[in-house]
C-alpha cells in the first residue's frame, strides 16, 4: 500500500483554515507534514465554507480579545507572504438587547472587556444606528457598540494563501483522502486511508465536524452538536447604503434564537449583493454526512422577514441560499476544543485537536499553537479554557 513505510515528523488530518495553516507553520519550522484533506480543497462542505467571516475583536471573556490580539501578527505575517490583503477593515456593529446572554456572548460584558483593553468603540442607539448605518424600526431601547477595528475575512483568499504557503515551505498536501482508522504505534501514529497507511510521530486533528468520528474511536470525549447553518445573499437596491459587519443581538422567539447578523458588500462576493443569515442553533444533525448543503426554508423566510423589516436598502427575496457545516461545543461555556487529547486515551501525549466552533478569525495562531502543542507539548498562549481538562 502506497507510504506505508513512509513516516512523518507530522501529520494533519482537515485541510480547512486550521489545518493549512498548521501544516504551513510545521513545515516552515522544518518539519516532514503531510495534511490529508476527505474532500476537495477550498471546497464548500465543511466549516471553512463560503467567501466571508467576521473579524471582530469583541468577546464577552477577556481571554478570548487577548487571542485575537496574538491573532493580528500572524494574519499580517500571511498578508505579507501572500502579498495580498486578507482581513478588509469595515467596523464591527453589535446591537440590540444589551443584557441579553446568546451564542454570540453579551453585549455589555463585551464592552467592558474593549474598555480593559483599550480598544475603541462607540456606544451608540437605535436612532444612531439607524441614522448612520441604514438599519429601520428597531426598538427603541435597542443599543450597542461600533468598534472601527472589525471587518471582513476573504475566506478564500485565506485558504489559497495558506495552501500557497504550506505547498511552498514542503508540506505534502492531499486531498480526497479520508482517514478511516487511527492506531497507535510504537513510534507514533498510523493512519489508514483509501489510497494506504502512513505513519507520523505526531497528529493533529482539525477535521471541524468530522473530528468526532476518529476521536471517540479513542474514548476521547468531545461533546459537540452539529448544525447546517443557513446564509443567503440579498440585493442591494440602493447603491448609497453599505453596512459594517454587525449581529442583532434579541431576545429568542418560539422557534429559534432570533438571531441575525451580515455584512457589507465585499469586493470579492456576489457583485451588488449583501448576506445576511440567521443564527439559529436548531434542528442538530447525528452526523456531518447528513449535510445536503440545502438550508431551511423556515430560516430564510425568517431572514427575509428580518431584512424586510430592517434593512430598507436591500430587496428582501434570498438570493443563493446555502449552508455552513458547523459543529459547536455542546457546553454553552466553551468556544472550542483545543489542546493534547487527555491522559489515559490513546494518543495522550501525541494527538492534538482543534475542533467545533467559529475559529476562522483565529487560524494563524491556532495553527502555530497546535505546532507549539504537537512538538514541545505546551504554548505560551493562555488556551486553558479550550482544552479538553476545563
């Protein structure tokens, strides 16, 4: 079978933000990396899907602002090597229920955490808000911050860069290959695809929703729920409004979160389109292999409705509705998993993971970060939080 006596310094399994990014760290620091990727790279099955994130600095915990702090250097570092801008500068707009808990953290605990750090903003109201950035009939006790910082991440742009990159510095990057066993060996780890086996000393594992497949094989526990995320497009109709990033803080309706956020028109979406999406956490799958990309048709119309009733500069019909696999920490407290899997499961001390969860914005660093874990088995980056003991 093909490399089965081929052994590597190290091997990633997810060939999404993460998972380049890793391999283009490692192999810079001259590691042997191969990257084993089950779909096609750049491809829109999986959590790096789609052309666009939010950058933001705001986070209700203060550790959370600190990693993108440590973020920034790296993204500017990739910006650098690619010779290309990667994160567009438009502002960040949180609004709404000021004291309301979500997904997405608090509104107010945010701003005080942008308050300890100095970083600036601009509390603003429901008549600011919809004076300044084009918003209708909100309520009028709706209230939040504009932080200048925030933006846009070119997803794509991203991930060709890092693949750019990781190809350029050695790292042996495969697509169509799905790992479909782990072992651990005496000098490593052995994984077998369809196309052989090959060995490594150590794995890393940013498979996003699918990494739950290969870590419970190994009793490891990663607890997460699995969502096909809705998004759509909505055209512009008049040529004079264009919108920071932003998420509408609310309170929950019967069905779902009530949640929405968007973004303006980035230079390499859909020309004279906006999107916009909803945040509803709701419908989880059993297994990422039953994504079918088709979102529900009770999230668009709840988005259309929002759009209709907010957004006057957009024409309310969705345009190219589809969806992002995702999968989420089941406990509301924890952002991801990231770090060694634990003591007492196979691969203690040679298996790192970065998994479930919005990470984009943190892909430089979380790359380096798995190399720090895979090769000297600590960071200097406070990710106690993340790991699999919190």
């Amino acid at each position: 079978m093909a490399d089965q006596h081929r052994t590597f310094d190290l091997a990633v399994v997810g060939g999404g933000a993460v998972g380049l990014s890793c391999a283009w760290r490692a192999a810079r620091a001259g590691l042997s990396v191969v990257l084993l990727e089950q779909d096609e790279f750049f491809g829109d099955r999986a959590s790096s899907a789609g052309v666009e994130r939010q950058w933001r600095f705001q986070y209700s915990d203060e550790e959370m602002t600190r990693l993108v702090l440590a973020a920034v250097p790296l993204w500017r570092e990739l910006e650098e090597a690619a010779g290309r801008r990667l994160i567009h500068t438009t502002g960040s707009l949180w609004f709404g229920e000021v004291a309301e808990s979500t997904n997405e953290g608090h509104i107010s605990d945010a701003a005080k955490v942008l308050e300890r750090l100095d970083l600036p903003f601009e509390w603003v109201t429901a008549a600011e808000i919809e004076r300044r950035f084009g918003f209708r009939d909100l309520p009028g006790h709706y209230e939040g911050f504009y932080q200048p910082g925030g933006g846009v991440i070119d997803v794509k742009g991203t991930l060709f860069a890092l693949y750019c990159q990781a190809r350029a510095a050695g790292a042996d990057l495969r697509e169509r290959q799905r790992v479909t066993g782990l072992a651990v060996t005496g000098d490593g780890v052995r994984l077998s695809t369809g196309a052989g086996t090959l060995t490594a000393g150590r794995l890393v594992v940013a498979g996003g929703a699918y990494s739950g497949e290969l870590l419970r094989s190994w009793g490891v526990e990663f607890k997460v729920e699995i969502y096909e995320m809705a998004t759509a497009y909505f055209q512009v109709r008049d040529p004079s409004v264009d919108y920071p990033t932003w998420f509408a803080f609310q309170k929950p309706a019967e069905t779902d979160s009530n949640l929405f956020y968007g973004f303006g028109q980035s230079p390499w979406g859909p020309r004279g389109t906006i999107r916009v999406a909803p945040d509803f956490e709701v419908d989880p799958l059993h297994s990422p292999r039953e994504a079918d990309g088709t979102p529900r048709a009770a999230d668009l119309r709840r988005t259309a409705d929002w759009v209709r009733r907010h957004m006057p500069g957009l024409d309310p019909e969705p345009l190219r509705p589809s969806t992002c696999l995702i999968a989420l920490p089941a406990d509301p407290g924890r952002d991801f998993y990231l770090g060694t899997v634990p003591e007492g499961t196979a691969g203690a001390g040679r298996v790192v993971v970065c998994a479930a969860g919005w990470m984009f914005k943190f892909a430089p660093l979380f790359g380096q970060i798995c190399v720090d874990l895979a090769v000297d088995g600590a960071t200097s980056h406070d990710i106690s939080r993340l790991t699999f003991g919190r």
